[in-house]
C-alpha cells in the first residue's frame, strides 16, 4: 500500500493512505513514502528517518507564557457563558 506524507520544516506532520491527487488545495504538497514512514519522521538530505529519541520535538510556535493566557476571552466570537 502506498503512503503519502505532508512535510513542513523538515518533519513529517501527516500521513494518509488516500491518494490526495484532487483532493487537497494545489498549495498543499504530498510525497509518495514508504509504508514505515509515520507522523513524527524527519527528512534529512531526501531521507526518512525516526526523530532522535533523546531530543525533544521542536514545537512550531512559542508557547504563550501562562501569565498572558486569557482563560475567560471569547473562543470564535463566543463568550465563556455561550459555550
């Protein structure tokens, strides 16, 4: 069975098994891969590898700092008391 996988910064951050010819937006690219390559995966010079265990995952955004977090601000135009 093939695979494809979306990759963003060098990391593999979605596989399906659904050929996506037509089915996704032109600007969204997918790589055919082998069936062993999952979410997670770095590509390194052309190859898939597993990450390094011992390093973290680089998060794609800085976390907010807890003191900025806003718990009661509205989620998609709702109020908390909508929700």
């Amino acid at each position: 069975m093939t695979k494809w996988a979306r990759i963003e910064d060098e990391i593999v951050v979605e596989v399906i098994d659904i050929d996506p010819s037509g089915r996704y937006h032109e600007s969204i690219k997918w790589f055919a891969v082998s069936d062993e390559v999952e979410q997670g995966w770095v590509v390194d010079d052309g190859s898939f590898a597993t990450p390094d265990p011992a390093l973290p995952p680089e998060l794609p955004h800085e976390p907010v700092p807890e003191d900025e977090v806003d718990l009661d601000a509205p989620i998609g135009g709702l109020q908390p008391d909508q929700v």
